[in-house]
C-alpha cells in the first residue's frame, strides 16, 4: 500500500474509491524568542477509550471507528460518501486533560481523477493519505456557577426574601397615558322580549297626600242657573244628540238596504258559479279521457314501431348471414375448378367435400371441351355440353 504524503491539510479523493486517512497530532508546549510557537508530538498510545473522530458535513455526521499508533491517529473512508466538503474532528482526553483537534474542509469528495490528489506512479484506490501535523488543543475546564442576581442583592445589603426581592424589583407608577381613540362601534344587541302589560293606574293607587293635593280650596256658592242663562250655541249643542240620533237611524237604514242588494247579487253569483263549475268539471272528465285515448295510441305505436324494428334487424341479419354463406361457398368453388382425373372430367361437390366424375370425357376422340360455370344456388361446378348441364 503505498502512502501519500500530503503539505496541506486536506486531501482529495474521487468518489467511489476505499481509502484511510492519517493525522499527526501535535501540541503548542510553548513559543520561542521569536514568538513562534514550539510544537510537540503528542502520544495518544492508551487514549483509545476517550477518543472520538467525527466527520461533518452538509449530509449530517458520521462517527468513524479509528487506530491509534503513537502521535498518529488513522480511519478509514468507505466509497460511499457524497460529493462536497467533510471537516474532521477529533476528541481525546490524556493525563486528564481534555484535547480536541476541528479540521475544516479536511476532505473533499470529487467525481474525476483529474480533481484528486494522485500523484504519478501511485496506484489509485488503494491509499494512506497523511496529512501534516495537526494541533490539537487543550479544552478548558468548566467554571464555577455564577451568583444570581438575589444573591448579589444580598451581598449588597438587602435584607429580605426572594419574594420581597423580586417585589421590589416593581417601579414607581407611570404616568397617566394618553386617552385612546374612540373604538368602534360595536354591533347592536338582540331586541329584548316584550314586558309584561302594567297595572292600570287609578285614584286608589295614590297616596294619601296625592290625594289631598289634588283637592282644591272651596269656592263661593253661585247663583240657580236657569234655561236663560243657555245661549244660543249651547242650546243647539244640547239639541244635537237628537238630530244626530236621527240621522243615525236614516243611515242605518241605507246601510241595510245596500247589504241586502249586496246579498242578492252575491247569490246571483253564487248560482252563475255553480253551474260554470259543472260546466268546468265536464270539460275536465273530457280533457282526461282524450289524455288517455292518446297515451293508448302513443303505447300501441311505439310497440308497432320496436316489433317493425325488431323484425327488419332479424331479417338483416339472416341476410348477412347468408351472404356471408354464399361468399364462403363460393370462394370454395373458386379454388375448386374441374379438373380431368384419368381422361374424364370431375367437378368439385361441396356437398361431399371432394371431386366426383361427370362421366364425359376429355380427351381422345370422343373428348370435348365443355362450358363450365357454377351453380348460383348450389355453387357447384356445371359443365354444359350443347346447353345440356352435367
């Protein structure tokens, strides 16, 4: 297996491939005169247990089982990872003190071989990339909780409990605010159900003093009033009723005399009604029985009409059928022509499904030609021998 040897920190690597990635680890034990920071290897031998590598990326992260051989720490990498950035970190603890190394962009996965780390002459695919020593830095300690802010209220004279701390902690009242602006309106309330019908209210309802006040002081006592003491206007007014009365009476009179020319015409109407309702009820029992007359037409001409139909569609179809019959017997005469068997000529018999002989011969000097044609009922072959058919 051979070993890449990387000056960077990351390393590329095409997709698909199985490789294992090593890490020097190394430690800041303290700076030269220069400033420069002096790095020591750091020996992990023994730290397996506390130790943890993570590989980060945008898919999530993945923990990978790990070796540990001295200052250098090495895991492998299945083909199975995406394309993109993975940064690597590392945890360990040692003599107590935690470490953590963070590697960004440590690892890129790519798709061709020109965009990987693959020198000359090393054979892809099966490889150790080191990288260049890495620092993994010490992980301060966690500090002491700090005071709240009640303790602290303590510690600077106040006194009381945690209530009375967090009461006093409430401010002086504001300011009066401004006043809002007026809301809107808001919808009508349902119409409320009618009350209950009072008590009329009488003289007996009053108290006592109501009464008293309404009782005025006594007049003086006035002369005896006598029919001169009328006059002229309250005289007719006293003679009213009577003329009113009278007239009344005519106007009733009237009145009764108009209802009962009202009755009379009513029961004219009443009688012309009547008879136009039995007028109305004959033409009815008319309309009816011609509605019914129509309907027995309309049913007996759709039943002519389906068995019309029904017997033109049975009729076309035995025609069909025996079209179809015809066609097949005669294709069957068709490539079926007479042919001459031992000098005689013999036709085909669709009856039997084979040539028969006509008995007439074909050759020699009793041979003839025949006329041939096929029968048009029975599409047998004919042969017709001056105009006599065989």
């Amino acid at each position: 297996m051979a070993d890449i040897t990387k000056t960077l920190k990351s390393t590329r690597v095409v997709k698909g491939n199985t490789f294992k990635i090593t890490i020097p680890m190394q430690q800041i034990t303290g700076y030269d005169s220069s400033g420069n920071p002096i790095l020591t290897d750091v020996d992990l031998t023994g730290c397996e247990a506390d130790t943890s590598v993570t590989l980060y990326s945008m898919y999530g992260k993945t923990v990978k089982e790990f070796t540990i051989s001295g200052i250098n720490i090495s895991f492998a990498v299945d083909g199975d990872l995406n394309n993109g950035q993975y940064d690597i970190e590392v945890k360990t603890v040692k003599n107590g003190q935690k470490l953590r190394m963070d590697l960004k962009n440590a690892l890129r996965i790519v798709n061709y071989n020109e965009d990987a780390d693959l020198p000359s002459g090393v054979e892809f695919g099966v490889n150790t990339y080191v990288l260049q020593p890495q620092i993994i830095f010490a992980v301060g300690k966690d500090g002491d909780n700090g005071k709240s802010a009640y303790e602290l209220a303590k510690e600077n004279g106040f006194a009381g409990t945690v209530a009375e701390w967090l009461a006093s902690l409430k401010g002086l009242q504001g300011y009066k605010g401004d006043k809002g602006d007026a809301g809107i309106q808001g919808i009508q309330g349902e119409k409320g159900e009618k009350g209950d019908k009072g008590d009329t209210f009488t003289f007996d309802d009053m108290t006592e003093e109501q009464k008293a006040s309404l009782k005025g002081d006594k007049g003086d006592k006035g002369d005896a009033f006598t029919f001169a003491d009328f006059t002229d206007e309250e005289i007719a007014a006293l003679q009213k009723p009577a003329t009113d009365a009278a007239a009344t009476v005519e106007n009733a009179k009237q009145d009764a005399e108009t209802a009962a020319g009202v009755a009379i015409t009513a029961a004219k109407k009443a009688v012309d009604s009547a008879a136009a309702c039995d007028d109305t009820n004959k033409s009815v029992t008319d309309a009816e029985a011609s509605r019914v007359t129509a309907e027995t037409s309309r049913v007996n001409a759709e039943n002519a009409r389906v068995s019309e139909f029904n017997t033109m569609k049975t009729n076309s179809e035995n025609a069909t059928t025996e079209a179809n019959e015809a066609a097949t017997k005669a294709d069957t005469a068709a490539s079926h022509a007479p042919k001459i068997v031992d000098g005689i000529w013999h036709t085909w018999d669709t009856g039997t499904q084979s040539y028969v002989s006509t008995g007439i011969k074909a050759a020699g000097t009793d041979g003839i030609t025949p006329q041939l044609r096929i029968n048009s009922t029975t599409f047998n072959w004919e042969l017709s021998i001056d105009g006599v058919v065989s």
